[in-house]
C-alpha cells in the first residue's frame, strides 16, 4: 500500500510545479512595460506645449519718386552729311598732287594739276580769233554808217544799204563765238587745276602725277573722293511707331526729338544730336522706315561707316515709380510685388514694368506711391501671411554700363531726368 501512495503522489508535484513558473514568467515581463507606460504618462504631465514661431521680419519701404526721360534704343552707322568723287574736268596729263592722303582739305584747296600746255595754246588761238571778231566788226560798223550817209543822197540803193546791215549782224554774231570760245578755253585752262568742291576729309589719291587722266562729268577718271564730316549723320531703322510718334510730334508743333549716341567701345552716351529726316514709306519686308539724325563733329573724330548706339527721347521727363529690380517677383505670366498692409498682412500685386534706370525698375501701373513694398526678405514672405517689418530705404545704384553692347539693341531704357 505504501508502494501505491508514493507513485500517486508524485504525477501531482509534477503538475504543479510548471505553472508556478509561468505566473512568475508573466509578472517579470508585465513589470517593466507597466513601468514604461507610467512613466510616459508623467513625462506627458510635465512637458510644457510647443510655442507658435514669430512671425518673421521683412524690411519694406515706399516706391521711389523720380521724374525720368524714357529713350528708345537703336543701332546704326554714321554717314557723311556730304560727299564728293574728285574727277577732271579736262583731259591731260597729271604733273602734282597737292595733297597728303587722308588729311582735312577746306573748300577750293588745289588738289591736282593737269598740264595746262595744251589748254594755254587753245585760249591763245582763241583770243586772235576774237580779235580777228572785232576786226570785222569795226570794217562792218564803218561800212554801214557810209552807207547811211550816201541814203540821203540817194547815192546807195537799197539792197545794198541791207546788206550793209545784214555784214554787221554777221560780224556782231561772229564776235559774240570768238568771246565764247575764249570763256571755254578759259575754262579748259582753270579746269587743269582740280580743286576742293567741298572741306571735308579726303581719302587717298588713285592717279599719281605722270598718268594720262581722261576728263568729262561721269565718265573721267575718279581722282579721289572727299567726305564732310561736320556735321555728320546718324542713319538707322525705325520703327512703325517710331514713324507715327514723329508725323504727330510734327504735327503738334514739338520741336526735334533729341538723340545720345555712343561708340562700341564707350560706357556713356557723349554725343548729342537731333532727330532730322524720316523717309517717305516703310519697307513693306520689314515694317522699318529709315531714319536720321544730325549732330556735330567739330573734331572730325567721328567717321563714316563706323557702328553707333543711338537712344531716341520717347517723350518728355514724367514722374514714375521704381523699386529695385530684385524685388520683382514672376508668377507665371505676371509680374509682381510684394507689399505689407498696416496690420503686417502680405498681398501680392500685380505691376506692369517699365525699363531699369540705375538698377531701379520703373513701375507703370499697379503700385501706389503710398504702398509698402518688400525689398528684402521676400522669401520669407507670403502673400494672406502676417510678417514684422523693418524699414528701409530705395536709392539708385550707379553703375557704368559695360562698353560697347555688341550691336543688340535694347527695347527700352530710361535716366533720371537733370533738375
């Protein structure tokens, strides 16, 4: 019986034994992550609530003020207001050239000289036959006046008494050729003399003395050519406008629209002239019209043929608005600018642009002079969005314009119009 009571009980010490140690299990692992739980529960308790960000600060200031001169942009070349094709009058040989090439000549400077030997015996032979002209007519005048006096004895009839006249008519008309052929021959002789037709700047000399030169109007010999170059023009093409603005300004009363030009290699427009000549129709190919502008070249420093950019006054000095070209913003097919209300609420407001002067963008339409515009800080402001503000202040930048603009011209430009 004791044997029995032994193998019974040692099953149930078997059994009880595991689940004593999963109920220690299940405490050991419950305990920590109630602890957990506990403590970020306190931590939740303790931690203070995130802040809202300030907003942030902007500087703004108001659209500068500034009467301005808007000028149009061209390219062109200059010309010579005159010039002259030195060709003989005569034919003959070339004995001197009285000129070094490329030098300043004034108006009826000697240039050439033809051989006035041939042209001296002719204006001799000349003179003998008005000579010979007088002659016959003193012999017909004497003749005529006794035949006037024999009338009035009836000693003379009177078809000789007519041909007394008709021998005078002759001889008066035989000295009237001889004077002529004696101007012409005078002429020829001064003509061997090839001078100056104007002053200006002469180009080099394409017959050297010794060479037979043929002489006539069209067809001579081209001795040379003679450009004036004061004052000289400015030629370029226009716009349809720019034809339009002109006829109304014309018609108006304005007086000529000023014009600035400078060189390829200049920074600066120094030469002042004046709008002179519109032509008389566009190209239809095109829709340009030529133009051209006068000015004065008392150094003859300016040369025919060289490239110049030219600025057209567009109109007389008005007041505008402008702010700093960085502060213009593109949205899509817009321009626009940021601006600050006086309870701080940012608005964007579309603008219509006009050109840069001194870094200064002009402002046409959009802007009030009263408003607030963001000059700096425009990343961090958005249009419906509160922000502090900072003033500042809008001030031109004066920098010098690179030299020379490759011949590109510009749409539009504008400066500060001179108080």
């Amino acid at each position: 019986m004791n044997m029995h009571s032994k193998i019974e009980a040692a099953p149930e010490t078997v059994v009880a034994e595991p689940r004593k140690r999963t109920w220690r299990t299940g405490a050991l692992i419950g305990a920590p992550v109630l602890l957990a739980l506990a403590g970020a529960a306190a931590l939740n308790r303790e931690q203070p609530a995130i802040a809202a960000p300030p907003p942030p600060t902007v500087t703004v200031a108001a659209p500068l003020v500034r009467p301005i001169t808007e000028w149009d942009d061209y390219v062109g070349r200059f010309e010579a207001s005159k010039s002259v094709e030195v060709r003989p009058r005569v034919s003959g040989a070339v004995t001197a050239v009285h000129f070094t090439d490329g030098a300043i000549v004034n108006k009826g400077q000697l240039l050439f000289t033809i051989d006035p030997r041939p042209f001296t015996a002719a204006l001799a032979e000349a003179r003998a036959g008005l000579a010979s002209a007088r002659s016959d007519v003193a012999l017909a005048r004497a003749n005529l006046e006794r035949g006037n006096r024999l009338v009035a004895d009836e000693g003379i009839s009177k078809s000789d008494l007519d041909q007394l006249n008709a021998q005078m008519r002759a001889a008066n008309a035989a000295l009237a050729a001889a004077e002529a052929r004696v101007r012409a021959r005078s002429l020829d002789v001064e003509f061997t003399q090839v001078r100056a037709p104007i002053g200006g700047r002469v180009s080099d000399r394409r017959i050297d003395p010794g060479n037979l030169v043929a002489g006539g109007d069209t067809s001579g010999t081209l001795l040379t050519t003679i450009n004036a170059l004061d004052p000289i023009y400015f030629a370029f093409d226009g716009s349809e406008a720019l034809f339009l603005k002109t006829k109304r300004a014309q018609a108006a009363g304005e007086a000529a629209s000023p014009v600035e030009i400078k060189l390829q290699d200049e920074g600066e427009y120094r030469w002042d002239g004046r709008l002179d000549f519109t032509d008389n129709g566009l190209d239809p190919r095109s829709g340009t019209i030529r133009g051209r502008a006068v000015l004065r070249n008392p150094d003859l420093f300016l040369t025919p043929g060289m490239f110049g950019n030219m600025r057209l006054s567009s109109g007389g000095t008005a007041p505008a608005l402008l702010v700093p070209d960085s502060a213009v913003q593109t949205d899509q097919a817009r321009k626009t600018l940021l601006t600050v209300a006086r309870d701080g609420t940012v608005a964007a407001k579309a603008v219509q642009l006009g050109p840069v002067v001194d870094g200064l963008r002009v402002v046409r339409r959009g802007l009030a002079a009263s408003d607030r515009v963001v000059i700096s800080g425009t990343q961090m402001a958005m249009p419906g969005t509160k922000v502090n503000v900072r003033a500042g202040r809008i001030a031109p930048v004066h920098e010098a314009a690179p030299p020379g603009a490759g011949g590109v011209a510009v749409a539009s430009q504008a400066t500060f119009a001179s108080r």
